[in-house]
C-alpha cells in the first residue's frame, strides 16, 4: 500500500489531484475550528467542560464526532455539508413524484446539470434554515443545556442575523469546496469531508476512552475499529476482482 501511494505520487498530475485534495480538506478543518463572530468561545468551551460528565454528554459527543466539534462550538463551518446531503435525497426523491425531474435525469448531461443547480438552491435554503434555527437554540439556551453561560454576546436582531448569514455562507462554501474535490481533486469530496470531520474527533475521543473506561475497555475498541478496517478494504477490494475477473472474461469470449 505504501509503494502504491509513493508510486502515485511519482505522477505529476495525480500528485497535483492529491495535494488539492489535501488542501482543501485542511482550509475545511480551518473554518471549523474558527468561530463566528458575536460567539463567546471562551463560554463555549466552559460549558462543554462542564457538560462532559454529564448525562447529555454522550450526545453532544456523538454531535461533535460528525461534525467535526465545529457545531457545538457555533464555528464558520458549523453547518458542514448536511444541507446539500439532504438536498441531493429530496431531488432524488422528487425525480419519481415530479415528471420534470424524470425527463431532466433522462436528458443527460444536460439535464443532470440542472438538477446539480436545483440541489445547491435547495442547499442553501437548508442550510440558512438549519443555521436560524441552531443560532435560535444557541440564543434561548437550548443548544448546551444546562450550561448557564450566555455562549452568544448579544442577543440582538442584528447580531443573530451576522451569525446565521455567516454560517449559511459557511455551508455554501463547503458545498462547493465538496464540488472542487470533485472536479479537481480524487475521490468523492463530501465522502471525504465526512471522513476528515470524524478523523479530527478521533484523538480527542480516544483519550476520552482511555481516561474513563480504562486501557482495556481503549485496546478493545481499537482493535475492533482496526478489524472493521480491515473487512472493509477485504470486501472492497473482492468486489474489485470480481468486477475486473468478469471483464476479462467478456473481452475473451468476445
């Protein structure tokens, strides 16, 4: 695996496809961890101190390792890319109750790039509603409960709307980093985002482990999480051969 990763990187054009790739996965992880502006970061980290031993704290955990700890923490890229996930399952899901769906996925090209621009407007209306309503939670004290510090400076009109313009501009902003992976980068660019919000919470989380559950209860789940790995890359790379076997077999008999 490693001489295959030295030797691709041997390759000017796919060197050049990994380290966008890599670049853009970094700026991503960057605008997570920045925090929008008129948030108390210092009040933030206060209340999820306060709030990891708590009887919520499983689920502000589970929280935090999908997005990245960049939700809680009301950050740039608070949204993520949650909003034009679900915007691409309602046009999918639309194309079998709208017939002009239907014939636009029927017409190609074409047709698929109007329905890629239906799906960033549908985005971007989830994602300035998502933001309205976590800024909301954030405001009334909802989002970190039972944490008595204002999280947000000011609670006015003006200073709610900064913050949830701020985060939907944020959540465009990763769709279309996601779009430039696509089109510049390797592999899929919201499948790896995804990736690099769960890797970030990984060392955090494992100390959590060690630290609570003890060295046994940590060498278990790695070891699990490794043998998970492993079944995965072993069936991945099975249905491969398979695929590849079935090729060579049609380009005989032809």
């Amino acid at each position: 695996m490693l001489s295959a990763f030295i030797s691709s990187l041997r390759t000017a054009d796919l060197r050049r496809k990994i380290l966008f790739t890599l670049a853009i996965l970094i700026l991503y992880r960057i605008g997570a961890s920045i925090p929008s502006p008129g948030v108390n970061y210092g009040n933030v980290e206060k209340c999820l101190t306060q709030l990891s031993g708590g009887d919520s704290a499983q689920i502000y955990s589970l929280i935090n390792l999908f997005s990245g700890g960049a939700l809680l923490k009301l950050a740039v890229f608070a949204i993520g890319i949650m909003p034009y996930i679900t915007a691409s399952i309602i046009v999918q899901l639309l194309g079998v109750v709208i017939p002009r769906f239907e014939e636009l996925r029927k017409e190609g090209q074409a047709g698929q790039a109007k329905l890629t621009q239906y799906t960033r407007y549908l985005s971007v209306a989830l994602a300035l509603l998502q933001a309205t309503s976590i800024v909301a939670l954030a405001a009334n004290g909802g989002l970190l409960q039972g944490c008595t510090l204002d999280i947000i400076q000011s609670t006015s009109i003006f200073s709610l709307a900064v913050i949830v313009l701020v985060m939907t501009a944020g959540a465009t902003l990763v769709m279309w980093m996601g779009e430039l992976i696509q089109e510049r980068g390797i592999g899929n660019g919201m499948s790896l985002m995804i990736f690099a919000s769960i890797a970030a919470r990984i060392p955090s989380e494992g100390k959590t482990i060690l630290d609570s559950r003890g060295p046994v209860v940590f060498t278990a789940v790695c070891v699990a999480a490794l043998v998970i790995i492993i079944g995965v890359v072993f069936v991945e790379q099975g249905q491969r051969n398979r695929e590849i076997t079935r090729v060579l077999r049609h380009l005989r008999l032809t």
